[in-house]
C-alpha cells in the first residue's frame, strides 16, 4: 500500500485529468447544444448512484442558481421496479457514472429517451452500455479508475456538468474559473493540509454544505463510510438546525464544506453555533479562499476535494484499512 | 412525563386525525383540481424541511408511480439565499409545513406562484403566513401538536397529500384504501410491538425503504436523531449496497422500513445479505402484513408508523430524555 497505493495515484492525476479532458468535453457538449436547438430545458432531469447521485446534485443546484430551471433526481426504481414511463418532454437529463455499466442506470436511461428527454450522459468508460444508449457522450476522459471509491472520476463528472453549463448559461466567467481550477487544485494542496484525526475519533459526524455545496459535502460524507468506515451524513446548513441538531448533545462531529460566497455567511452561523456546543469541528471555508475569490460561486466547493481525498486516505492507512479496497465493496454494484 | 406524555396523546389520535379530515381535505382539493382545469402538472414541486420534506419525499415518489410525472424537490435556498426565479410554468408545487412559520418557505412558496407553479400548502396551522401566500390551502386538521417532534401532523400531511393524488389519478381503490388505513392503524397497533432496544444500542444505524418508503424511512431516521439522539440514516435498498454497505464491518445496525408488494423483494435481499454480516436487523416488513395486502402499494410504508413512534418514545424514556422537548431543539426553527 504506502504511497504507491492506486487511490492516491488518482487523487494526484486530478489536476491533469480536468487540464486534458476539457477540449474532448467541449465537442461532445456541441453536440448536446445542438440537439436542443436553442431551447432551454424546462426541466434538469439526473440519475446516478452513489458518488455519481452525488455530482448530480451539485449540477442540479448549479443549473437551477444560473439557468432558473428546476432539477429532478429520477429514481432509477421508477423504470427498474415499477416499470413506470415517466413524461420526461423538454426535459434535459443527465446520467452520470464511472462505469456506465449498472442495470439499473442503463434502463433508466433508456426510460428517459423514450420520456422525451434529450439525454446526455456524463460517463467515463466509453465502450460501456451506457454509452451506447443515450443520445449523447461526455466523457469524463479519467483514464482507468482502479481504486473502488471514485476520486478523478467525481471531479472530472462535476467539472464536465458544469463545462455543460458554461455554455447553455454563455457564462465565460465560468469558464475561464474551470480552466484555472487545476492550478487552484495544485496551489491549495500545497498549502493547505486537511487534518481528520479529530472527527474521526468521534461516533459519527455531519457534513455541512449549502446550495452546489451540498452535492459535494454528500461525497464527503460516503467516503468517510467508504474508506474510514466512519458514518457521516451529509446536509443542507439550514436542515441540520432542524430535527438532526439534537445529536449535538451527543458526540457527534461536524465538518463545515467550503460553500460559495453567498451562502458562506449562513454556513459559518451554523458553524459557529455548532462549536459553541463543545463538539469537534473541521472548518474548510477558509481553505483555497484567496484563490477562489476570482472562481466565483460554482467552483469553490470543489476545491477542498482533493485534500479531503488525501486525508481520508491517511486516516484509514492509520486505522488500518486498505483505501484501494472497502472490504465489502466491488467497483460496479450491479443493482436493479 | 409517562404516560401524559404530549406526544403519546399526539400519535393516540393519528387515527382520529385521519378520519375527521377527510372531509375538509376533499373539499380544498376540489378547488386545486379545478384550479388545474383539467391539465395533469407536468412536474411536482415540492417544498419542505425536516419532517415535512420527507412526507414530500413520499408523495414525489407516489405521484411519479401513480400519474408519471417527474417531481422535484425545491431547495428553500435557492430563493432565499440565492434569490434564483425558478421557471414553474405548468407544475404543481405542494408545500408541505405543519407551523406554515419558517421564513424561507413561506418565501419559496412566493418564488413559485411567480414562477408560474399552481402552489398548494398542506399545512395544519392555517392562521399561518404560509397559508395566506398561496393559491389552495389543504388543511391537515390535526389539532394543535404541542410535542416539538411531529407525528399526527406527519401522517396527516402524508394523507392529505395521497387524497389529492386520488382525485388526480381517478383512483379509487386508493381512496377505499386511505378510508381503511385509521382501521388499520389501530388493528396493527394492538397486534405489534416494536422494539427499539437492540438498534439504539449500535453506534448508528440505516433505516432502509424503496419508492414511497423511502420518504418514510428518512423520517423515521430523523426521529431516531431527534427523540433518541441516534444517529440514523435513511438509505434505498439499493443505494445502500454502493458505499455505504462497508460501514456493515462497524456497529452499525440496520431497520428494513415496510415497502410496497412491488419493491418488497429487493427490499428483502438487503435485510437477508445485512444480516448476513452479523449486525443487529429489525425487519418491519411483515407489520400489518394481513390488514396491509388489500391496501395496495402507496398506503403499506405508513402502517409501521404509530408504533414506530411510540417505540421511539419507550426508547427515549428508558435514556433519561423527554420525548415532548428534545433539549435542543423549538417546535418553529426560523431558518433562511
């Protein structure tokens, strides 16, 4: 294992992954702009699963901050278990995945086409059913992922939606922030050192994330269970002042994920009340921040993923644990 | 506290909740279905938080099984902190509050009528702002609940919601079924007793459904959170076996929330391969199973309900905590 183990090799490629893919990324999203014709979608339709579902909500809060049009998480159960065709007209819908190869993704797919949907799918193995079942391919452009917990492939999934994004929204602001967002990557991990000993010492924690933010602050808190086996769970800023900050009478942990410049001011209140009730806090809102000043609103959550990655890596090396290989886990969960 | 409890009152009426409101239900439902003139929405919006937003959770996935419309669950956030106009032309927005008092719904629900959403609110205080902001107001008409932890109002927000997709969906087996479900409800609760015991004993635990169950087994992972101080978490059957699954080498234990005839199957290879690893497992599956197998699909997930809370409320009482007033929390939690 050491430093020679593959997640780690993964997590260093990420900054090049976002450099190469963004030329093949942008032919495909002609495409896709083509297909629609000039029309914005009414609706943003995701599927996906696992870190997948994840980088779906991060799209689905980003779509809706600049377009103005709603998200939909389609349940892959809806085709897989109730055999139901969903009207899915005008609609855009993503299908985000590594693999392209669980059944249940591959038919919901299928689903959406026959729904109406222009369906486009963020995928990183290009020879994959998937691939073969929508309308069009953005690939991810990783490379092999070895490791079971996806690291390159999420980052490059995410940044791909929001390349899509740049150009339905002609937001070059955004764009020229996704090219600059590898050096951001490579400054901040320089700098910056995540530290998870204290949270992870803890019997459980929350991940707190807000708007595009939330997406991101979901794949924290699997990874935490899948490579720390440490049960985190991931919410909203606003929702955890409800029912769930009763656990902050117990020990239970809370990492603050880095949010965009709007949301940072409610973000930081909950943080701070948080820590006022004596309870271990990992703050990440500060990280990358002069960096991330001129990336705007979308970017700024990605960039603590990478040292994030690294210090759950670290944190199960200690407990023992093989990053490359959860126990339980295989790298296509073939579930209907 | 014992049995004067608040909240043993509250969820002893849940039936009687049920059966007085169907009457001032069907009548604001009128006013929606004429409101829509004919037209089924070609989205659900819905909004909510904390109890509320997983009874929306419910009613997004009964109402795409039942009518084939895609839902959308809308974050208060993106009007109130990101003042993002959502385009809802031709959808239906259900609010769901039991308070009808949070700032950021009641402006959410604002940003949708402008948007173009016929806005419904099932709400039980109709004194509220929330009630005077939208287009038809369905009443819960639960009574005052005085218990911070909403139970009656849950299951009434839940009802209401199902009542409305009768109407829409021409389906009358459904309404026969919600008529019966009081009857049920109080059969199943002399039949059953369920024991909290050996979960709450575990460091965390998964409370698992699919399609409508899952909405019911995100709340009943926040009430372990809320009256128990346990931290749950609600999963998919089938997003369960992704990351998650790995925290099954931990303490963690596993509820198998009732689900649908449709999704009972794949519901029940989880419960046996979580088993399998030897953890603590309470399988609601078979609650209510003889009263349960003529209500059909959208109705079963409810029936474990009122046992489950007042499971919850034994629970708390053997730990010491007042179920009435989880210390850290208020029946109206004013967040933007």
């Amino acid at each position: 294992m050491s430093n020679d183990s593959a997640i780690l090799r993964e997590i260093a490629e990420i900054p090049t992954v976002l450099r190469q893919s963004s030329a093949v990324q942008f032919e495909a999203i002609g495409k896709a702009v083509h297909a629609l014709g000039g029309e914005k979608p009414r609706l943003l339709a995701t599927m996906g699963r696992g870190s997948s579902d994840h980088a779906a909500t991060f799209l689905r809060y980003a779509f809706g901050i600049s377009l103005g049009i709603p998200g939909s998480s389609i349940s892959p159960s809806m085709s897989s278990i109730y055999g139901r065709q969903l009207d899915l007209k005008g609609a855009l819908c993503l299908v985000v995945s590594q693999s392209g190869r669980s059944p249940d993704i591959v038919r919901a797919a299928g689903m959406a086409r026959r729904g109406g949907a222009l369906v486009a799918t963020i995928v990183n193995d290009m020879s994959s059913p998937l691939a073969k079942e929508v309308d069009v391919v953005i690939p991810i452009n990783a490379g092999e992922e070895r490791a079971i917990a996806a690291t390159k492939s999420f980052m490059g999934a995410a940044a791909a939606g929001l390349r899509l994004l740049t150009i339905l929204s002609s937001d070059a602001s955004l764009r020229r922030a996704l090219d600059t967002l590898p050096d951001v990557l490579e400054q901040t991990d320089r700098n910056h050192t995540i530290d998870l000993f204290a949270i992870v010492k803890a019997r459980t924690a929350f991940v707190i994330g807000r708007g595009p933010a939330l997406g991101i602050a979901q794949e924290a808190a699997l990874k935490l269970k899948e490579i720390v086996q440490f049960p985190a769970e991931a919410y909203s800023s606003a929702e955890v002042r409800h029912g769930p900050w009763q656990l902050g009478q117990t020990d239970c942990a809370l990492v603050g994920w880095k949010t965009d410049a709007v949301s940072s001011e409610s973000q930081n209140a909950v943080v701070s009340a948080y820590r006022a009730l004596g309870r271990p806090v990992l703050d990440l809102q500060d990280i990358g921040r002069r960096s991330a000043e001129n990336l705007g609103n979308m970017i700024a959550p990605l960039i603590p993923l990478p040292g994030f990655y690294r210090a759950l890596v670290m944190a199960a090396m200690q407990l023992g644990l093989d990053p490359d290989r959860p126990k339980l886990l295989s790298k296509v969960t073939e579930t209907i």
